[in-house]
C-alpha cells in the first residue's frame, strides 16, 4: 500500500500548489480517463488537463482528513478521501488508481462536497449546547487574524456582562456578573474573533461525558445518538455543527482531546501554564489549561498562535509510539491507528514512528494523578458543595468527594509519583519528537450506553490522557481514525512549549 498512498500524497500537493503539468502526470494518459464533479463529466486527458488550465486559482484549499483504500486487485484500487477545506465544509474524493508500467496512476475520479451548515441552521437541540447566545453575545476588533471568526466559549470562562454558571444552575443563580473578560477571550477578541454565544460544560468540568443532569446532552453530529465527550461539550458540539468556529474550552484531565476524538474535530490542549487563565473557574490548577476545537486545522493554529502570543516552532523531525500505549485502545481502533500513523508518516514526510517506553508505571501514574486532581478540586470547590447537598449529579459528588479526606502523606506521595512521570515523559519525548497515541480507547459510547460502561470507558480513556495532563505537555488530537463510520483522533503529545511545533505536524 506504500507506493500507492506515496503517489496519492504526491497528487495531493500537486493539488495544493496547482502545479497543472503534475496534475497531468497523475492521470492515466488512457483516452477513456475521467473526472466528475457535479454534473460535469470530463473524459479523456486532454479535456481534463483542459479544465485543470481554465480553472482560476486552482482547487480550494483543503486537508485530507483520512484515506480509505478497497484494494480491487493486486494492480488496481480504490481511494476515498476524507477532506476539509478552509470554510468548514466538507467533501469526499474517490479515485480509481491502477498501476503500469509507469507506476500508479488514476484512470477515474469523482469529486463532491458537502455544503457548510449555515450559521443559523440550528436544530432542537440547542438548549443542551447553548446557555446564551448573542449576534454576536460579544464583538471583536474590526481588524485582526480571526477577524468573523465564530466562537463558542465555554461555560468556565468569564464573558463581561454575564454570569459564569459552570454547568449548574445552582452556581449560576449565585454567581456575579462578570465585569471584564477573562485572559484568553480577550486575547481572541482583540484578534477579531467574536462570541456566538456561552456553551455548556459538565457540572464544574469533572467529568468525560459530556452529559448534564440538568441541561442535557448536546448532540454529537458526527456520530447521531452517541456522547460527545465532556467537559467541553457544549463547544465541541457547537463546533462540529457548525454554529461556531472556534471552541474556546479546557482541558485538565483530556476535556479537550476527548471531545475532539467523538465529534470528528482538531483539538489543542497548550503546554501548561503558556496560555493565560485569568478569569477561568479552576477544577485543579496545577493540570487546567486554556485551549481549543475546531474544524479546520489551518485555523486552530492560527488561533494558538493568537492564544501563545508568539510564533517560534522548532521542528517535529522524529515520530515515536508506545506500543503498551496503543494497546489501551479497543482493537479496531488499533488498526485505524496503524494506519493513521503511516498515512502521518508519508503525508508529512517524516520517517515512519520509532518505538519508545513512554508509559512508565502508568497505572501508579494514573492513580497519583487521580489523587492530586481530586485534592485540588476539592480545595477549589468543596465549600461551595458541601452548602449545596444535592446540587450535583451524584457520579460527580463522588469524583468531589474523593479527594476530600485525602491524608497528607498519601497526597505527599502522589506528588513525589507525578514528579517521577514527569522526569521519564520529558525523557521519552524530547524536543523534536512526537508521541502518537490514540486519542480515547474508543469511539463514542451511545447516549443510553450503561453508566457502568461509561465509566469503564472513562477509566479507559484517562490512561492515555492523563500522560500529558501529568506531565504539563502539549497535545493536539487529529481527527484522522474511523472506526465503523465512526471518528476518532490520533493524538501527538510533544516536549513543553513546542505547541506550534506539533500544530504545523497537524496541517501537513
């Protein structure tokens, strides 16, 4: 399959750069070669070449998000291609490729999109995402890199002129009217960026669901009648409808990545402590952080880059894989990770994924994060809940609750834990190396899944999040795995502060 996805790749940036007499080079010279789009069928290479040379501007600018290949015979296959183009609508690209005595080459093509939902496209289910909306709640500057881009900000951070309510009515009906912006909204309005509206979270952000007792689940578009991963759900689900742009969201334990891998999205949690959290409701400071979801890729990075306020990005030269790691996933998840990896590997140019033991003593690792996370939440928020018996869901009171009596040497303990994994992940994933791993174990589990279930996939899925939470290190998940129709990400963990680096790998 190599040599086939290399001409394929090859194609691509042929596309890209809408180099004509490269673009002619990969269609078969056969007079019976054809190209459809819409209703136009273009047969033979003459009127193909014909309609690559009239075309002003080239082809849009997309991403493939993921290659399927059916392999017909040992000489002849079938690719369909995933794609994104800059104005979030999506397409698919099928391809007839048969091999000759000048290798590959494509003796069919067809190509469709998928017109982006309007903005006003809203279904009924809104009142699960949305906690207020506005046209726009709040306006950006005129001039800037976001300028009309949409955002959806979650439920955490303060919005001047409206209340933080944290997912809970109860916090809300006590909370004050926030009089400035927190860090980050701010720095994205000044970029000329404006707010669609406030979005959902789970209760006080403690939580992988995305399921709120009281306001509802938000709907997953890309995978009907299942989660869409918390706690930055309200965004993520705004986000892959199309009612927004951006995600303004937070990830401690993979609030961000875990969303991003249900709904099909790009999703960037920052090194820790580099994007400003000024005016952020805390869960456990020392793993929160401020990042985002998004559609296309070229526009998350574009949004880091405003978040980071700076532009440096030592190159990713080195792709690596914990295979105790990739073992975590569910078994069909492991295959489209392979494949993934691959397909990363020839699309970027970089040499295929080296092993390394990044996994450590991964289950004491988990469990000290665990404690430390729950102590702090706790600290954060436990006076406020034991005012409020009853108010939250009881599967989040519990997650409060453990970390209530927590005696000191054990916390003592969990940190000396975390200050160990620390030392051996910045050792495993030095500058200039990726660490690629599955986003969550599985897809998204159904809406009306078991709560044992979830809670097994919740267990399941921190195993591979809580790596970079722990240990303060970039991590950007990619929508680039299907299993059963379903979306899932790939996920690249890099060493502190070379977030652009592992962004730039995202757009390739």
């Amino acid at each position: 399959m190599g040599d086939l996805l290399s001409a394929f790749w090859g194609y691509e940036s042929a596309l890209a750069a809408n180099d004509v007499a490269a673009l002619d080079h990969w269609f078969s010279d056969a007079a019976d070669t054809l190209r459809a789009e819409g209703d136009i069928v273009l047969s033979g290479p003459a009127a193909i070449s014909a309609f690559r040379r009239g075309r002003t501007g080239g082809a849009p600018p997309r991403t493939v998000e993921r290659v399927h290949e059916v392999r017909l015979a040992p000489d002849l296959a079938v690719l369909t291609a995933e794609t994104l183009r800059a104005d979030g609508s999506r397409g698919l690209q099928t391809q007839v490729w048969q091999r000759g005595a000048e290798g590959w080459r494509i003796r069919a093509a067809h190509v469709s999109a998928v017109p982006q939902r309007r903005a006003d496209d809203r279904g009924p289910d809104t009142g699960a995402v949305w906690r207020t909306t506005g046209a726009p709640l709040a306006a950006g500057a005129q001039d800037g890199p976001l300028t009309g881009v949409r955002i959806a900000v979650k439920d955490l951070f303060a919005v001047a002129g409206h209340r933080i309510g944290a997912g809970n009515p109860a916090w809300l009906t006590e909370a004050p009217v926030e009089e400035t912006h927190a860090d980050a909204v701010r720095l994205l309005l000044n970029a000329g960026a404006e707010i669609t509206g406030i979005a959902h979270t789970d209760e006080l952000a403690f939580s992988l669901a995305g399921a709120n007792a009281h306001y509802g689940t938000p709907a997953n578009p890309a995978a009907p009648g299942r989660i869409p991963g918390g706690s930055s759900s309200g965004p993520a689900s705004a986000v892959a409808h199309g009612w927004a742009d951006l995600g303004l969201a937070t990830d401690t334990a993979g609030s961000i990545r875990v969303p991003a891998s249900y709904c099909g999205l790009y999703g960037w949690r920052p090194t820790h402590g580099t994007v400003p959290t000024g005016g952020l409701l805390a869960l456990a400071p020392s793993f929160d952080t401020a990042g985002l979801l998004a559609r296309a890729p070229g526009l998350l990075r574009t949004a880091a880059r405003v978040l980071l306020q700076r532009t440096d990005a030592p190159p990713v030269h080195h792709l690596v894989v914990d295979e105790r790691l990739t073992a975590l996933a569910e078994p069909e998840v492991q295959a489209s990770f392979a494949a993934a990896c691959r397909a990363l590997s020839l699309r970027s140019g970089l040499p295929p994924a080296g092993r390394v033991t990044a996994a450590g003593r991964l289950d004491d690792w988990l469990a000290a994060f665990r404690t430390v996370q729950a102590v702090q939440a706790w600290r954060q928020h436990g006076a406020w809940i034991d005012q409020h018996p009853g108010a939250l869901a009881p599967e989040v009171q519990a997650r409060f609750a453990a970390g209530r009596e927590v005696p000191p040497q054990r916390l003592a303990a969990a940190e000396a834990t975390l200050a160990e994994a620390r030392a051996c992940l910045d050792a495993a994933v030095p500058p200039g190396t990726a660490l690629l791993l599955p986003a969550s174990s599985g897809t998204a589990p159904s809406t009306d899944a078991p709560p044992e279930e979830v809670a097994a996939v919740r267990a399941a899925t921190l195993r591979l999040t809580c790596l970079a939470s722990l240990a303060g290190l970039p991590a950007v998940s990619l929508p680039r795995l299907r299993v059963r129709g379903l979306p899932a990400g790939l996920c690249l963990i890099g060493a502190r502060g070379t977030d652009l680096a592992l962004l730039d790998l995202a757009t390739r």
